[in-house]
C-alpha cells in the first residue's frame, strides 16, 4: 500500500509521508528537564504534530531502558464536565489502559480493581501513580495529551493532584509529568464550580518548569516532507509548486499535508504519476479545501465565537486600527496558531488560507 500525506490523527511512518518527530523538538533540552525532574508543558495549535512527537518520544525514553516512559491521551474526561467522581474514575481507567499498552504494566489496573474504588476521587488519581512510580525502581515519565480538553472541577482536581504528588518524585510519584494541549497554561481559564473566582492555570499548577511550543513546518521541511511523496512516487512538484505551498500555508502541518494530499491523490491529473504537480494544480487544491469546509478550516469557526479572539481579528481583516490589545490575547491567538509574528515584532493573520477563511466566516455571522 503507498504511504500519503496525512490529515487525521498521528503520524504512522508505515502508512504516511513522516518527518523525523523528534527532530522538530531540541531533544537534547527536554532530555534535560526529564533528568532535572522538571514538569513542563507541550503545547501547539491544533494538528501541529503534538501527538506524534510525544508518542515517538514516549519509544525513545522506553527503549533507552532507564525509564518507563508512558503516553494517555486523557480527552475522554472531558464528558464527565465537572463530576469529579465520573472524571477521576475515568481518567484512572485510561491511566491504567496507557500503562498496560506501552510498557505491559499490569500494577496500575490491578490497583484500580482491588483498591481504587475506595480512595476518595479527589485523591484517586495520586495515590494511583504514587503505588505505580513505587512498582518499579526505573522512574515514571508521564505524557499526558488533551489536558485542555478538561473542564472546571475535573481539571482542577488533576493539576492538583499532581502539584500535592510532586515532592514524592521519582520514588513515589512520576519524575516528570509532560501537559499537552492546544493552549499554554497560561491561557487556562478555569470556570469551576467549587470557587467563586476564574481560576488561572498558573495558580493551580505552580510547579510548572517550562512551557514549549511546537512549530510549524520551516520551509526546508516542507520540501522534505513533498520529496517524500516524489522519492516513493517519482510524481515531483515543480519548484513552482513548492514554493506555493509553503506561501499558502506558512508551514502549517496540517495545511501543508492536506493540500498536498488533495493535489496528489483527489484531484484526477494529480494520480496520474506522469504529471508533475505544478502550481496550478496547487491553487485548485486550495480552493477545493476551502469549498469543503473541511475539518481543520471549521474548527476557525468555534475560535471566531471567543470574543477575545473576534475583537481583535475583525478589526486586522478589515484594516483598521486595534487599539489597546491586551499582551496576553494576543499571545493567546499567536498559541491558537491564529496569529505570527513577523519581523519588526508586528503580527499578521497566520497565513494566507486562514486570511481567506475568516472573513467569509465572519460576513456568516
């Protein structure tokens, strides 16, 4: 079977086109953090490549052999809103289904089935991975994904939970513990039931070391990531071609893949081999994404709801002034790969597709 050019979920190098994941890190810095016992945070918009960097770092620390290095992905907590009992009890049962899927670790749910039940849900989760860390002398590394996807209480029990865990680390908590998710804890607005006041990620994860941003492709990537497509095929991009790629979409993972993917295996030139893909056949493709309405461009639509983020992109597409911009919103859209930073430390809408979509989105109210 040929590989392609993904557009749904994490990379698999057997079935898609794959830049090296750990090459697009300094792995030599998050090496670093682990054996400091640091916490820190991944984060990236969405289907940036957060979850095929963390799974691929997950097999390198694991075959190493001084760790025990375990990814969850956690977003099914979110159903449970704010019922901590629900979100707990859930959020342990993926912990333990995680442990036994990349390291063949049974402790955790046999804890659960014999004990677990009778910890008081805001305490669940620490002692489950205070019994687990204390199973084996090789420390744990926790990589948790989708954190942001938890919501008030639910969210607020986990980041504490953990912050009450961590001077027991490495014997009787996990080492290091990796938050993934779209947003920078600094960005958490924690609505919950339980306090009166927002809450901010902040001050409910004060033990937090560093916060890291996965970026977008660089356009020698691109290039690599399209010959990859060549080298299997033989079908090349024209110069032309490549070049606007990497204008239409800045680097864009999931931009660059999909219009890739809609050249060489939608469109019908594209699938004949023979033909090369030049720039038109790009600019089809674009126009085609955009039509579609396809996944990744409807996402936009739920950001344009948040008016902190409408407040400041309607007046940018319109061309007029924004005036006093808090520095933290505009960091917040910047995360949400809305907006970049150009040189001279201006900002700009993040590229030109998304310069294109947003205003039809907004004139649809």
């Amino acid at each position: 079977m040929m590989r392609f050019f993904n557009t749904e979920g994490p990379n698999r190098a057997a079935d898609h086109y794959t830049l090296p994941p750990l090459a697009r890190w300094d792995l030599d810095a998050i090496l670093t953090l682990i054996a400091q016992k640091k916490y820190f945070l991944l984060h990236a918009p969405r289907q940036t490549g957060k979850t095929t960097c963390l799974l691929a770092l997950m097999d390198a620390l694991n075959q190493d052999g001084r760790y025990r290095a375990v990814y969850a992905n956690i977003e099914a907590v979110q159903a449970a809103r704010e019922d901590i009992a629900q979100g707990m009890a859930t959020l342990c049962s993926v912990l333990g289904r995680a442990a036994r899927q990349s390291t063949e670790e049974q402790e955790p749910e046999h804890w659960l089935h014999q004990q677990g039940d009778r910890v008081a849900p805001g305490d669940r989760v620490a002692m489950l991975l205070e019994h687990w860390s204390s199973s084996d002398p090789r420390p744990l590394i926790l990589l948790l994904d989708e954190v942001d996807a938890l919501i008030g209480d639910t969210l607020i029990s986990l980041l504490r939970q953990l912050r009450a865990g961590y001077p027991q680390r490495p014997a009787r908590f996990p080492q290091t513990v990796i938050l993934c998710g779209v947003r920078d804890l600094r960005d958490y607005r924690i609505h919950a039931r339980s306090e009166p006041e927002v809450i901010t990620g902040g001050s409910a994860f004060n033990i937090k070391a560093k916060s890291l941003r996965l970026g977008d492709f660089s356009p020698a990537e691109v290039r690599a990531l399209l010959a990859e497509h060549t080298t299997e095929t033989g079908q090349v991009f024209t110069p032309e071609a490549i070049e606007r790629v990497w204008a239409l979409t800045q680097g864009q993972p999931w931009l660059v893949n999909a219009l890739a993917y809609e050249a060489c295996f939608e469109r019908p030139e594209g699938r004949d081999r023979q033909h090369p893909i030049d720039r038109e056949m790009i600019e089809q493709a674009k126009e085609q994404l955009i039509l579609n309405r396809v996944t990744h461009l409807d996402q936009l639509d739920d950001k344009l709801r948040e008016e902190r983020v409408r407040r400041i992109i309607e007046p940018m597409l319109a061309g007029t002034a924004l005036g006093p911009v808090p520095v933290t919103d505009l960091e917040y859209l910047t995360d949400l790969g809305l907006l970049r930073q150009v040189d001279g430390g201006g900002i700009e809408v993040a590229n030109p597709i998304y310069s294109e979509v947003l205003p039809r989105m907004l004139a649809t109210g």
